[in-house]
C-alpha cells in the first residue's frame, strides 16, 4: 500500500519515478484502499436544503391560505388540514448546519435521494429491529440486498468500537504505510504551489485528517469491518450501511486496485477509482438513512456532523478537500450514472473506471470516454535531482483554486467552471539540498476562462507579494521566497517555479 520509491536517480539517467501507489500526497482520503471513511456529515447539507424547501411549501401554503380568506373562500379546510397534518405549520427546526464549513450540492442529488426514497425527512425506524447487535446488521444486510441489489454473500466479520478507538486504529495503519521521505517531496511539491505552508510536516497533516474523518473502515484483505459507533443509533447504522456496501461490493464486483492504476496510469485515475467506490457507498448510506432512520435520530446526527467539519477546519485547505472529495463530488458522479441507468449502471463504473478526476467532475466526460491529454516532460534545471512526476488532475486544480494560499477567502471566482478547462496535466518536483523546484504542466481543453489566465491569477492569489511582470511570451513572478515563470504556448500551460527566476525558467525548458 505504501509509496516505497527508490532514491532519487541522478538527473536524466533514466526516466522520472512514477507513483506506485495511491498514498502520498493524495492519502487523506484513505491508506490505499483499505480504510472507507464515513463522513457522517454528508447528509445535512441536503436535509438543510430539504428543510428550506419544507419551510418554502409551508410559507407557500400560507400565502394561499391568507389569499382566499382575502377572497371569501370558505374552502379552506384542506388548506389548513395540510399546514395542521404535515406539522409545517410549526417548523422551527432551526439551521441544521452546513456540510464540512459551507458548500453547496449539486441539485441533481435530490433527484438520486428521492429516487431512493432518501429525501424524505426519516422514516418509522421499524426497519432494523430491538435486539442483538448481530439480527441488526443481518437486518441492514438484507436491506442493502433488496435495495442497492448486492448479494449478501457470506457473513461478515464486524466490530463496533468507540469511534475514539476507530480512529486509533486507521491512524495506525495508516502511519505502518506512510513513507516519510515520500511525504517530505510531496511537502516540497505542495508548498511550490501555495497549498502548504514549507516545512509542514504532511505525513502529519495526513494523519489529523484520518483522526478527524474516520467514522469507519473496511479491510479487503481481512474482510474485518470496524464501525465507530458502538450501538445501532443513527450514527451507527450510516456507518453500518456505508461500509457493508464496500463489503458487499468488493465481494460481488471486486474493489478496484488503487495501486496498480496509480502506478500504471498515474494518481489521478486511482484517485478517480477511489471515488467510484466512495461514491457509491456515500449514496446509497443516505438513501439508506433517509428511508430506514426516524427523523430524531437524524437530527442526532448533526452533532457528530458539527465536530467533523470543526476538526477539519483545522487542517489545510488541500489535504481536507482531498478527505472531502470522494465522498461529496464523488457521490454526484455515482448519482448521475444512477439516474442513467440505475444500480446496474453503478456496477459497471467498478469494472469500467473512471480514469480522471475530470470525468468525476464532468460526467459526461466519463460517458464519452475522455481520457487525459499527454503532456510533455520538461527537462528541469540542471544538476537538480528529479523527485517526483506524477499526474496532477482536475481534482487537484480545483483544491487549489478554491484557496489560493491556503486562504478561502482569496478563491477565484467559479472555480469549478475554470477546471472545466482541464484536460491533462502532470507535476514534476526536483531538488538540491534544502531547495525545491516544480513544472506544473497543463493541456488546456477550451473554456469559458483560458486556462493560462487561470494560473496566472491563482499564482498572483496564491503569492500576494510576488511582484509580477511581463517579458516576451513568459510572465514572470519575482516573489521574496520563490520565483515563478508562466508560459502559454497553444492549448498548453506551464508553470515553473524555483528559488530564483533561471531555475523557475529552467524547469518548464522542454526535454532536448
């Protein structure tokens, strides 16, 4: 599962190091397809925004009503019968929170959880029954059997722990699998874009993020299936729901080999792979929750919510998001093949993967079949050694332009509209002693907002003090701790950066 890269090479002796696995920089989510995070918080956004259409039904209902008493009507009862029988008439449930500090979800999932009966406002509860803890998850099992169309398949092997001890236990595999010079490049890497403060310890990062996401895990290898909650309470039966998925799933489907793809086709595609898995867990756990669990154990939720999204928070903008992602974005995209051709469809995205995080984003693009352009290699600066090169996806863009900096608040405007630009794009990191230099190179696939203005306005955000000019057909950013070049040639775009404005240069040179 873990990144074990030889010692750099020396440069130009060979080609650079490809990924061999799906940790590193793009862990947060998970120690290479053995932990599934349950973010509990999922749900509220969408019960938020269902509330708000409640409250809009109700106000709607009440202008009626007033209406026709302005007109005589004496056809009111029905009227009033809805506003008494619905309880609308008293909704004051108050602002259930915002998912994971704000964010909005894409509309297309209220049609995905009403199809599954997962946006009504909870249901009797009668469906997982008083007893055992063991008749409960059977109970579940048979549910997500009839419902999401998985075969039960033999028993699984699963614990209830305190979610204290859940996150203990993911934190530890995930530190036995994290190498800490791999971490110290992709460091280097993170922090040339702005995503990173230097020196911050990332395996680190890594880990807090685990310690403030991990709800639940399932391992394929063991077939053991760790839920942090330790009785069948809404929290419970979310989690419960959502693991026995990738349970059920890997038995049936097989669960996709993140290592393999990172390192035949590059991080990117096993990050896309681990949102299908995601995704659908995700999905189908609401669907679940909404038609199974009454609605006080739904609002019960929300506090474990409301600390998830604290503690994230807490960490950088880049390494949250990556946390964040498969469940939310990814949850969409299997929404949208559900609304294509129901769970059957699903299915098919475990054999038939999704290979960039541009097709999670932009489904259509997954349908089509649109795979990555191939950029080229830049030659970088000599007498550095050459790191790292490694896919950079649409996903990862996107992270970036939602806080340049790290900072939220220095967004640029629509930055999922500007990725829709993406098509291909790789990042190479080289370094010599203590100092780092990048190329982010990108293929810009036409959009709204050229994609070349895009990184010059994120690198601006990103690095306020760089000073920024322009000479011939590079624009070059003369910052107090490190320079940038940018260059836009065609549908490509690159950006160097380095200590100084001749190693920025040199590390989007072409290959001789």
């Amino acid at each position: 599962m873990s990144d074990n890269f030889p010692p750099p090479p020396p440069p130009e002796e060979q080609p650079p190091p490809r990924r061999s696995g799906a940790t590193g920089w793009k862990v947060a989510t998970a120690a290479a397809s053995v932990l599934a995070v349950a973010l509990a918080g999922t749900v509220y956004v969408l019960m938020d925004q269902r509330v708000d259409e409640m409250r809009a039904e109700r106000d709607a209902a009440r202008d009626e009503l007033d209406a026709a008493r302005e007109e005589g009507d004496g056809g009111l009862g029905g009227l009033e019968d809805l506003l008494g029988e619905s309880g609308l008439g008293d909704l004051d449930l108050g602002d259930l929170g915002e998912l994971l500090g704000g964010g909005s979800v894409d509309p297309i999932l209220f049609e995905c959880l009403a199809s599954g009966g997962g946006l009504g406002l909870g249901g009797s509860g009668d469906s997982i029954p008083d007893g055992p803890v063991e008749e409960q998850v059977a109970a579940i099992q048979d549910i997500i059997e009839s419902e999401r169309g998985l075969q039960a398949g033999d028993d699984v092997d699963i614990e209830f722990v305190s979610r204290d001890e859940v996150r203990k236990r993911a934190v530890a595999i995930t530190e036995a699998e994290l190498d800490p010079a791999t971490a110290e490049v992709d460091a280097r890497l993170l922090s040339a874009l702005g995503a990173v403060e230097p020196g911050t310890d990332l395996a680190q990062a890594q880990l807090d993020a685990l310690d403030a996401g991990v709800g639940g895990f399932y391992d394929p290898e063991s077939g053991e299936l760790v839920i942090g909650s330790e009785q069948m309470d809404g929290l419970g039966a979310l989690i419960t729901s959502h693991e026995l998925v990738h349970a059920m799933a890997d038995a049936e489907l097989g669960l996709p080999d993140q290592e393999a793809i990172a390192e035949a086709l590059g991080s990117d595609a096993a990050y896309a792979a681990l949102n299908v898995v995601e995704g659908d867990a995700s999905l189908y756990s609401q669907q679940f929750i909404g038609r199974h669990l009454p609605f006080d154990e739904l609002l019960a939720l929300q506090a474990t919510s409301g600390q998830t999204a604290a503690d994230l928070d807490e960490l950088p903008h880049f390494v949250a998001r990556q946390l964040e992602f498969p469940y939310i974005e990814g949850m969409t995209f299997t929404c949208d093949v559900f609304l294509d051709g129901g769970w059957e469809a699903v299915d098919a995205t475990y054999s038939e993967l999704p290979t960039t995080t541009a097709q999670i984003l932009f489904p259509d693009r997954y349908r089509d079949g649109q795979d990555a352009v191939d950029v080229r290699d830049p030659a970088g600066p000599s007498g550095w050694d050459r790191l790292r090169t490694d896919t950079f996806g649409a996903a990862d863009l996107l992270f970036l332009l939602e806080a340049p900096g790290d900072d939220e608040d220095a967004a640029l405007s629509e930055p999922k509209d500007r990725v829709s630009a993406w098509a291909g794009g790789e990042i190479t990191v080289w370094g010599r002693d203590e100092a780092s230099a990048a190329a982010l190179i990108l293929a810009d696939g036409g959009g709204a907002t050229p994609l070349c203005d895009t990184i010059d306005e994120f690198y601006a955000a990103a690095f306020p003090d760089a000073e920024r000019s322009e000479s011939g057909d590079e624009t070059v950013f003369d910052g107090s701790d490190q320079d940038a070049v940018l260059t836009c040639s065609g549908d490509e775009v690159a950006l160097g950066t380095g200590p100084d404005v001749e190693t920025a240069r040199a590390a989007v040179t072409s290959t001789p």
